[in-house]
C-alpha cells in the first residue's frame, strides 16, 4: 500500500501514520504538512526513522508541487485543514485557503495523477448544532462558524468530482476526537495543561453543550476500514454512542488531577456556538466498525499522558500560544 497523508504532524494525522506503521508491514508512506502554528514534526518522532516512512513540508494549496509529489502514489487520505473554531472566528480567510481552496488543489492533483482513492477527513460541524436525535450521512449541511463552512464546501467539492470525473472519493465525518498530541488550544488538552499549571479552566457559557468525544485510536481504525472497504461517492460518520456536557468533561479532568471544581471559570461564550452534535453512525458499523476504546479508560489515560509528557505541550504554551491564550482570555 502506498499512501499519502496530508496534514500527517498534526493530531489525528500522526496517530493514522503510526496506526498504518504498525498494522502493515510493507506500507508505504509519505507525509506531506505545510508545519502551520498546528503541525508538529515531533509528534512523530518514535517513527522518523523508520524506512517505510517519510516526509516533505508543503502546502497543500501549491498545486503544481503537490501534483509532482502525488506520481506514482496510490491513495490520499486528507487531515490537512485549519481546525480551530475559535481562531476561524477572526481569521475565516485562512480557513477558506486551506479548508477550500487547498482541497480543490488536491482534488485536481489526485485526478491528473489517477490516485485509486481519495478519502477526505471531515466533521460532524458540517450540520450544524442537533436539537435532538442522531443524524444520518444524508442530512442537509448546516454549519454556523466559518471553519465548519469551509469543511462543508470541501465536502462538496469532493463529492463532485466523483460524480463529475470518477475521482474514487470517501468522506469521513467523524465527532471531537481526544488523545495524546492534541494542541493545547483544544477544550481538553487546554483543560488538562491549565489544571496542571493551577491556572482556570474557561468553560464557555453554561457549559451545557453536548460533544461525542471519540478516542483518536478508533477513528484511525474507522477511516482504515473505510479505506478498505468503503464504498466510492459515500460519506461515512464516526460517533462513539454517548455524548457528555462540557461540564461533565471539565470535572472529570480536575478529579482524575486531584484539583478543585473551583479552578472552573464561567467565561463568555462562543459566537455561533453549537449546542449538541450527534451523529448515527450505523452505516459505519454495518462495514464491521465499532469503537475499541471505552471513553472513561481512554478519558484517563489521556489525562495521564499529559501529566506525563509536559515536554511534549509546555514549549508550545510558551510560544506562539501564549499571544493566542492572551488575547482569547485575557
Ligand atoms: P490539527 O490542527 O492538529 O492538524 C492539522 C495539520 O494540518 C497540521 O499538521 C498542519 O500543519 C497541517 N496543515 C494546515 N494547513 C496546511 C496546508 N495548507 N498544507 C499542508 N498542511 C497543512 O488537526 P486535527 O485535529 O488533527 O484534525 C485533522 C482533520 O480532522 C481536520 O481536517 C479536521 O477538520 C478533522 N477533524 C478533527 C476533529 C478533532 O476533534 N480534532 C474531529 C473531526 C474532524
Ligand atoms: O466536532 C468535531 C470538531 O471538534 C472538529 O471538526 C474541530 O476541528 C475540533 O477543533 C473540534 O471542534 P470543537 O469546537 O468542538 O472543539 P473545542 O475543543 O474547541 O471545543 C469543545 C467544546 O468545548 C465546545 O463546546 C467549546 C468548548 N470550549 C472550548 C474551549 C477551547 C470551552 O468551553 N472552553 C474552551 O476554552
């Protein structure tokens, strides 16, 4: 298998190329990250020597660059994106640059180079806020922030070229992901290090809104199965089964870290934020997909990770983050 990951040094990327590593013997793997604010080469340190693997900084909007790296490779899977619905908030243009405009760049290299499947990571965003039940991949998108407009369009633009050209595309929508690696802007990684440091946690709101945190582990093994066996043109969700308050999350982690309720700060919400996500994920689980993980273990493992691996997220609190924390929270 020889397969190109985009946006491979940031979270969920660096844990399907180590995911990938481990389950085929003879894969082969290129990484390809522009290294934004987000992306980090150490994430993948354990691997870098490994002979099946390797890596080129670029940009996934620089189409005629990207189009020479993709010859004589066989598949795409796309994590490359702005993910951040907060910085998306005030920068929305770097979401359409890379969110759009830099899958439309990959969609086109993949076509002119034949790739034999193209699967595009997207998110339960794209609907919007779920008043009640679950949804299934055919509802109507309704994203209400900017980044998850852009992961919409992207979508789109995807399915269109396998109606249009016959590009054998997947999408993957898949729910909030925890897990080690993930940037310290996230709610729970930022959670976690701020216990750590005896700093507040700044819930939005009441924090009452609904998320179904997924550990990153199953959604790696979800989008090799739909790899495997997902059909061209279809879009596939990825939910575990029970969804949690932001509340209930920020209590766990000051218990698991033996500190206060009283470090949670209630601070202004989110613009456009979205109550509860909520995704039927039967489809899926007809291919023969179900979580590996339960959310408490991995919930504490986690949590254990970052306490353990202060080397790995203090550094990136220190630089440019310490501006963003700034002006976000004052
Ligand atoms: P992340 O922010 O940790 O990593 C994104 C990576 O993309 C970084 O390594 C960054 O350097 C790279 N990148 C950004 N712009 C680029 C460009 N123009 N060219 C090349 N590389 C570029 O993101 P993540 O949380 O790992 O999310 C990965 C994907 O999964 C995204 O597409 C996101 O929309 C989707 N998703 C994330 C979650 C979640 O909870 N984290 C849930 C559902 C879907
Ligand atoms: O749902 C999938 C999406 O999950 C992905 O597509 C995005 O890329 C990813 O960033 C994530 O988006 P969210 O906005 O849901 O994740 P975030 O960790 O930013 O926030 C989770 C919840 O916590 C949300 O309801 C907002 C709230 N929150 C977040 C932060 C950063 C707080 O209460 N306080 C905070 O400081």
């Amino acid at each position: 298998m020889k397969i190109v990951v985009t946006g491979g040094a940031g979270f969920i990327g660096s844990h399907f190329i180590r995911y990938l590593l481990k389950k085929y013997p003879d894969c082969q793997i290129l990484n390809i990250d522009r290294l934004t604010y987000a992306g980090n080469i150490h994430n993948l340190d354990d691997v870098s020597s490994d002979r099946r693997y390797c890596f080129v900084q670029e940009d996934i909007c620089h189409q005629k660059e990207m189009t020479t790296l993709l010859r004589d490779w066989d598949i795409l899977v796309n994590f490359a994106a702005e993910t951040h619905v907060d910085r998306s908030l005030v920068n929305p243009e770097a979401f359409i640059r890379t969110d759009v405009l830099g899958v439309f760049s990959l969609l086109r290299s993949a076509y002119q180079c034949k790739l034999r499947k193209f699967i595009q990571i997207s998110t339960d965003e794209v609907y919007g806020s779920v008043s009640q039940g679950r949804l299934k991949e055919t509802r109507l998108l309704s994203p209400s922030n900017p980044y998850a407009a852009s992961k919409a369009a992207a979508d789109l633009l995807a399915l269109s070229y396998w109606k249009s050209y016959g590009l054998p595309v997947c999408i993957v929508r898949s729910t909030n992901n925890f897990g080690p690696f993930q940037h310290p802007e996230k709610m729970i990684p930022l959670f976690i290090t701020n216990a750590l440091l005896n700093k507040k946690l700044p819930v939005y709101g009441e924090g009452k809104q609904i998320r179904q945190w997924l550990f990153v582990e199953d959604h790696c093994g979800a989008i090799d199965l739909i790899l495997q066996k997902g059909e061209n043109g279809q879009v596939y969700h990825v939910s575990p089964e029970r969804g949690y308050r932001n509340l209930t999350v920020a209590r766990k982690i000051l218990r698991l870290l033996g500190k206060p309720d009283s470090l949670m700060e209630f601070v202004k919400d989110r613009a456009g934020h979205d109550y509860r996500y909520s995704l039927n994920c039967q489809k899926i689980k007809a291919l023969g997909w179900k979580p590996r993980h339960s959310f408490n273990s991995a919930f504490a493992k986690t949590v254990q990770w970052y306490k353990e691996n202060t080397g790995w997220w203090q550094p990136i609190r220190e630089g440019d983050f310490q501006e963003y924390y700034r002006q976000q929270y004052g």
